[in-house]
DNA sequence: TCGCCTGCCTAGCGACGCTAGTCTCGTGCC
DNA sequence: GGCACGAGACTAGCGTCGCTAGGCAGGCGA
C-alpha cells in the first residue's frame, strides 16, 4: 500500500515536473522551442514518458494555460482590489490585463492563441477559466448601462483587451501609442 | 530580348500559380495543409521552385495575406458603399469585417494571425494593408468624438473586431450570441 | 560547333510529434 | 530464498516537416 502510494506521489510529482518545465522553456525561449524532445531531456526521461502522462503535446501546452489563468485571475482581482468600484477600477483592470499578457507571453500564448482543446465558456469549463472570466466580469458590473447583459459586456471588453494584445506581440500594431489606445478602451467601456 | 520577355511573363506566371494554390489549398484544407511538398506537387514542379520564388513558406503566407487584405480593403469600403454615413455605416463597416473573417478563414489567418513577416501600420507597409486600414478608418471619421485621435481610434476599434474574430474562431467564445456581441460593440463606439 | 550558364531535379539533412517493441528490475507468491 | 510476472522505462524508428546541396540537361552566345 505505500509503495502504491509513493509511486502515485512520485507520479505526481513528475506531471508537475513535466508542466514546469515546459512552462519554462516557453518562458525563456518561447513556445516553438517546447519540443517534446527536448522536454523529455530537460526532465532526464526518454521521449515516451511525456505521453504517460499526457495524450500529446497539446495537453501540455493545456495545464501550462491552466496555471496561466490562475495566475491572471489572481493579477485582475488583486489589480482592482484597492480601487474604487467603478471606471477606476475597469481601468486598473485593462491595465493589469495587459500588462500580464506583456510580462507573461507565453502564458498568454497557451491561454489565448496556441490550440490546448481546452473548453472555454461552458459550465464544464475548468476552474481556473472560469475564475479569470469571473474576474474580468466582476468590476464592470458598475459600469455597464440599463440595457446590458453582463456576460455579452465583459466578452465584448475581454474580446478588445485581447484583440489589442494580439495585434501588438505579433507586430501588427506599433507598440508606441499602446497607452493611449487602452486609454481610449477604457473610455469607451466604462464612460469618462 | 523577346526570349528574355517570354521567361518573364513564365516567371510571373509561375509566380501567381504558386499564390493561387497556397491560397486553394489553405482555404479548402486549412493552413496546416500547406506544406512546401504538396504545393510542389500540385503545381508540378520539385520543391526547390518555390525557393526561387520565395524565400521561404512565410513569404507565401504573406502574399496571400496581401491578396486577402486587397479583397478586405474591397468588402468593407462596398459594404458602406449605399449606407449614410454615421452610426449605421459603421456597423455595417463592422458586420463586413466579421464575415469576411467568417467567409475566409484562410485569408483572414494570413492576414492577422500566422507569422508572414509583413511590415504593418507603417509609411513603407504594402499598398493592400494600408488600402485595408483606410477602408477601416474612413466611416468611423464621423463618429468619434471631438476629442479622439482618427487612428488611435480605428486602431481600437480595429482590435476589437479582431478580438472578436479571433476568440471566436477558437472556439474561446461561443458563436452562439455573436451578433449580439458584435451590437454591442458597434454601441460602444458608434453611440445609440 | 563548342562551352558555358541558367534552371530544374533528385536526394538528403536535421528536426518534428508520436509509437511499436523490448528489456530490466522490483514485486508478490510458492 | 528462488521464481514468474508485470509495471515502467528505454531504444529505435515511422512519416512528415522546411529547406538545401549538388548534379544534370538543354538552350544560349561566341
């Protein structure tokens, strides 16, 4: 029986090994150096481990995405934590939006641009993206009008943070006026 | 020098084959399709053709992005053409953007999604992205406030479209309240 | 007519994601 | 304590990718 256990930990613990890892690799050199091989010998396994615990490389990328929206979920909440409820607090929230997308890209990338199959905006979608949404819902409740269904609103407001993040990392966008253009968000969304 | 010519024109010729069938063969299969094998194939020639004309598969994806963004600029500025300029223009400017994206995948990922090294939202940028961009800014001329900044403000509006389209299409928001989304959105930046 | 040069092809390099098949070693039973 | 078994890891390899080296042929100018 403990021997049973301990495998189970020391499986465990590699899975989280396997996700570090990579998760790290994506940081430091970007997502197109994650091979599984390479992987595999950061984690001093052969090849076909990896797939012992995961179905492919997708699901890989997939629990990196999973720890990324924690960590969003947790930067949104803590941005809006000490601002008042209102239009302050939506442009704190944009702002922390952003700035996680730019000080994090590869987690970005994993949440919001590679293929994971994660389930997205579905009552069986997995915790962690549910928070995050919950979390960009939350401070606009003050700041939508009469006539507005919060759910269409915040996707609306997640849909244009992401639109602006997307087209500035691939270069589409000069990076030079992003302040000004998340200015002009914010002012939209949430009036003055 | 007329046999100079005539290898010109074959060039040419060549040249836009090769385009036309990248473009069919990513809007039929999908981008992960076009390999740099099967293009050889289906325009009957050994791969290393496509390095005379290319410097490589990125620079194929950019110039069916080219062609997409004349066809883009060529939608939206007919999708105004007979509506009075104002809010309505813009949500028909709006509406135009999303089906385009809807109706061609493959040239809408080209344009704004894979890496094709093409030198956006700049004096020396190719005609058809500047042609697409103008096409965007020109209806919202008359709907932004005293205060707004004509770029910085189709920029936003531009990403936000974007955002849409891109969520959208990864199945990271569900298609189904799209429209109302997109409404919502045309509010924001049109008024009423 | 000869030699060169352009333009194409065959073949192959290193890397990718993923998997089949093998072997070793710890485990539980006689 | 010796042995059969099975879990779990490994080596090797499949098919595919983008890209390129090197050689061959056919048409051009001298």
């Amino acid at each position: 029986m403990s021997v049973q256990e301990r495998r189970e930990r020391d499986r465990a613990h590699r899975h989280q090994l396997i996700v570090a890892t990579a998760r790290e690799l994506a940081e430091t050199q970007g997502w197109e150096a994650v091979t599984t091989r390479r992987l595999a010998e950061r984690i001093e396994y052969s090849q076909p481990v990896l797939y012992s615990h995961f179905s492919g490389k997708r699901e890989i990328v997939g629990a990196v995405a999973l720890e990324g929206a924690t960590e969003l979920a947790a930067a949104l909440t803590h941005a809006v934590a000490d601002v008042p409820r209102g239009p302050a607090a939506v442009a704190a929230l944009a702002r922390a939006y952003v700035d996680f997308a730019e000080r994090n890209p590869a987690l970005y990338d994993a949440l919001f641009l590679l293929d994971t199959g994660l389930l997205f905006a579905d009552a069986a979608s997995p915790a962690p993206l549910r928070d995050a949404f919950q979390a960009l819902l939350d401070p606009l409740a003050d700041v939508l009008g009469e006539d507005a269904d919060p759910d269409r609103f915040a996707e609306v407001f997640w849909s244009a943070l992401h639109g602006l993040v997307a087209l500035t990392r691939s270069g589409r966008l000069p990076r030079e006026a992003a302040d000004r253009r998340l200015d002009l968000l914010v002012a939209r969304f949430a009036g003055g």
